[in-house]
C-alpha cells in the first residue's frame, strides 16, 4: 500500500522527466536526483510506517530496545 502511494504521488512527475536532444548536466542530475528520491523512498518509507503502525518508531538507527 505505501509503494502505491509513493508512485501514485510521484506518477505526475515522472511523466514530466524526458531528456532533450541537447542535455546539460543541471538536465542530468535533476533526473538523477528524482530517481535517487523515489528509490530512496521506496526502500525506506515501507519500514518506517510499518514500524509507525506497531508501535516502534525508528527513524534511524537501531534505536533502543
């Protein structure tokens, strides 16, 4: 459900990504970054509602048991 969520939020700006025939590297890594963000989110945010939802709330780290 949150992958879904995720993609349905950034569905909008992905379709906006396209590279022109004439790129810059400000072009480049303004997609690369975008791409970095969505694999980012979709790696972490899962883990971090699931624990939201059980009551364990880490953000980062091991935490403290």
């Amino acid at each position: 459900m949150v992958l879904s969520f995720i993609v349905g939020v950034m569905q909008s700006f992905v379709k906006t990504w396209q590279v022109p025939p004439v790129f810059e590297f400000g072009d480049l890594s303004f997609m690369w970054l975008g791409t970095l963000t969505l694999a980012f989110l979709s790696w972490y945010l899962p883990g971090v509602i699931s624990n939201f939802f059980s009551g364990r709330i880490q953000l980062i780290g091991r935490g403290v048991k």
